[in-house]
C-alpha cells in the first residue's frame, strides 16, 4: 500500500471542515473547563469539611473514571429525562467538566502559593472578600498558572477525537468517514496524525517557553 | 438494575480485559520510560534524537489516532495485530512517552554531588546510574507514575473502539440487548472507579515504602 496524493487531496476538504469542529470544541471545552476549575477550586478552600470532602469524592469520581464512558453517559442517558442535547454540545460538556477537575488543582495550587500575608494586608486595607480576590490575590496567583493552563489546553485538544465515538463529525471521525466509504485508510488517519503534530509540537514548545519566562520573573 | 446485573458474567470478563490491557499496557510503558528517558541523557546526539523524534511523535498526536493507525492501517503493510495487542502497544508507547519525561526529571534530579561522589569511587558510567543514580530517582518517579497509571486505565477504555471486548464495550453490549442506558454505564464507572482507587492505594503504598527512611522530597504532580 503506497501513499497516493491524489487520495491526500480528495480527503482534504472534509478534513478541513472536520478541523474547524475540532477547533471549537478545543476552545470551548477548555474556557468551560477553566471557569469550572476555578469554581471547584473555590469550593475545595470551603470553611465547611463536609462540603470539601463531598467536592473532593466528586471530582475523584470524574478523574478516575474515562472521558469515553462519560461521554456515553451524557449522550446515551439524558435523552431518557428529556434532556436532548446535541453531540457537540454533550462532547464539549464532558470534555469541560472532565478536564476542570485537573485544572481545578492548577487553580487551587496557584492560590495556595499567594501568602498568607497577602489575605492579612488585603483585610487591613479594609477591602471586602470580593476586593480581596480582585485586586489583591488573583493578579498574583494568575502568572504562574497560565503555563499548566496551557498544558491542559493542549491535552484536551488532543481528547478532542474522542467525540468521534458519540457521531460528533470533528477531524477524526471525518478522516473515519472518509476511509470506510472510499477504502483508503493510509492517507486519512496520516493526515489526520500529521496535523495533530504540527498544532501540538509548537504549542508545546511555546508552553515551555511561557514556563520559562513565568519562573524567572518569580525569582 | 438486575437486568444489568444478569449480565455479570460478560461484565467480569469486561474487568479482567481492561485490568489485563491495564497491567500489560503499564509494564510496556514502564519499559519505554526507562529507554527513552535515559537515552534523553545520553551523550551520544544520535541518541538523544531519537528520543525526542519518540517522545514528540506520540506526545504530540491523539492516542486514539495512534491505536486507529495500528491497527487499520499497519496491516495495509503486512504488519498485523490483533486487538488486544494493538491496544497493548497503543496504549504502552503513549503513555511510555509521558513516563519518559517522568524519568528524566527524575534523573535530573538527583543532586551532582551524587555524580562526583561516584566517580570518586571510580564507578563506570553503568555503575554510577544503576547503583546511585537510578535508586535514588525512583522514589521522585513513583507518585507521577502513579498518576499516568491512572490515566492508562481511562485510556484502556478507548481500546473498545479498536473492538476490544473490555468494559466499556460490554456496557454496550448491555445497553444494546437490554435498551437500559443508564444502568451499565452506571455500573461500569463504578467499577473504572473502584480498580481506579485500587490502582492509587498501591502507589501509594509503595511510595510510602519507598521513601521510609530516606530524606526526600517527594515532588508532587506537575
């Protein structure tokens, strides 16, 4: 079996509308995941055990469990209470809430290393809990979240195929499609590969680069 | 519920699958940690390309695409597998490339006193990392390693679509011949959760076993 471009060319168009999927899910997953992490991470700092405890059991249960179940869960199960969401949006669900569980930690992390002194000056300064987050503690945990922040990003990005399985027409499953009607596997599955590659080896690096920059400014 | 419980027999063919890919998948991964994080410190540049061509090839492109590409398209030339070892390899080479960093870190991260000290003590090369190095990066490895060991067992899970018969495809089997949806996929998350927690109280202990009696530190996740 030898690579034919002509195959390449033909199966390009419906990869690259297959990309645009894939590229949207990739934003709206991790904005979701990001917003959700920041909420869990909040949540987990609760004056309340009872409360951390059942959030800590919660986002055990999502971590340890695949995103390819869960994915089956929201698409096969919630038509069955009326709720009937499209396969994107059940995709972009699972794939957000599966991922704020490991953001989540990033955040908590972040917020943990701002000091206590930081929460004392803020109270001197007689500011609200609000005032307090806003203008005192996010502004310094942010910075050095941004590089893992990015890691996951580039980590759900490459989740993404697995809306494929519940008929979410994204690169892979357009590559998939391609194949079972033409009977060429080899250029399809290639591409589709290659251009995971090319977007993730770059942002990988530039992850890195960010790591850098954030570390030396902390010095 | 009892309908999917009937079903146990298949279910528990199901756990022992995705333990088997899980336990297969890990041994090969633990293998490719150790070459391709140690030929990352190779003096030899051919070598330490290599690794990184490796590390990048399978970091950088969706395991589920690499277990498509194995098993449907290798066969084009003439390399076969079945679907269990084509999930094995899958599932072993993505997370071994993880693990790799895993182990260079850790490498890395033992003090250069250590190094100086065994080149006093006139140790060749292989001496040096199998004797002072090695066993002292293995307790900075474990917790990390515990962790991909976790996202192997979800990534086992993909390994259905490749028509491996493992949890996950026998939830489908159920919900297929039952029309009950949220029992199987119900049961079967408890089950990923229950080997998932199993998986985490053994790492566990073997990093608490590990670190007895030595003055580490621990580095945590990320």
């Amino acid at each position: 079996m030898y690579w034919s471009w002509d195959v390449a060319f033909d199966v390009l168009p419906q990869l690259a509308r297959g990309v645009i999927v894939t590229i949207e899910a990739t934003i709206v997953a991790s904005l979701l995941a990001y917003v959700l992490g920041l909420g869990i991470a909040i949540i987990k700092m609760s004056k309340s055990k009872f409360i951390r405890v059942f959030v800590y059991w919660i986002t055990e249960f999502v971590r340890r469990t695949p995103i390819l179940v869960q994915l089956y869960v929201v698409f096969y199960v919630l038509p069955d209470y009326g709720i009937f969401l499209e396969a994107f949006t059940c995709g972009v669900l699972v794939l957000g809430i599966h991922f704020s569980t490991y953001t989540s930690e990033v955040f908590r992390a972040g917020i943990d290393n701002v000091s206590k002194g930081q929460w004392e000056a803020a109270k001197s300064l007689n500011y609200n809990t609000y005032q307090a987050w806003k203008n005192v503690i996010l502004p310094q945990a942010i910075p050095p979240m941004i590089p893992p922040l990015a890691n996951y990003l580039i980590t759900m990005f490459k989740e993404t195929p697995l809306l494929a399985a519940i008929t979410v027409v994204e690169l892979f499953r357009a590559a998939d499609q391609y194949s079972n009607s033409h009977y060429k596997y080899l250029e399809p599955m290639t591409l589709v590969g290659v251009f995971f590659l090319i977007v993730s080896i770059p942002s990988a690096i530039l992850a890195m680069k960010l790591e850098k920059k954030f570390k030396s400014n902390k010095v | 519920m009892n309908q999917v419980l009937s079903f146990y027999p298949i279910l528990i063919d199901g756990t022992i699958t995705t333990i088997i890919l899980t336990i297969l998948g890990a041994i090969l991964a633990l293998v490719i940690s150790f070459i391709v994080g140690l030929a990352r410190i190779s003096t030899f540049t051919s070598i330490r390309v290599l690794a990184i061509v490796y590390l990048e090839f399978f970091r950088g492109s969706s395991a589920l695409v690499q277990m498509f590409f194995i098993y449907f398209v290798l066969p084009m030339w003439g390399i076969y597998f079945d679907a269990l070892t084509a999930g094995v390899i899958a599932c072993g080479c993505n997370v071994g490339a993880y693990g790799s960093e895993v182990v260079r870190g850790a490498v890395l991260a033992v003090g250069k006193e250590q190094h100086e000290a065994s080149k006093a003590l006139n140790y060749s090369n292989y001496k040096r990392y199998r004797y002072v190095i090695i066993p002292q990066a293995i307790p900075i490895m474990i917790p990390t390693f515990g962790n991909l060991l976790i996202e192997l067992l979800k990534l086992t899970a993909v390994a259905s679509l490749i028509t491996i018969s493992d949890l996950t495809f026998m939830a489908h089997i159920i919900r297929v011949q039952t029309a009950l949806t949220l029992e199987p996929f119900l049961v079967i998350l408890v089950i990923y959760f229950i080997i998932a927690s199993v998986l985490v109280k053994i790492v566990d202990l073997i990093a608490k076993k590990f670190s007895k009696g030595r003055n580490i530190m621990i580095a945590g996740e990320n």
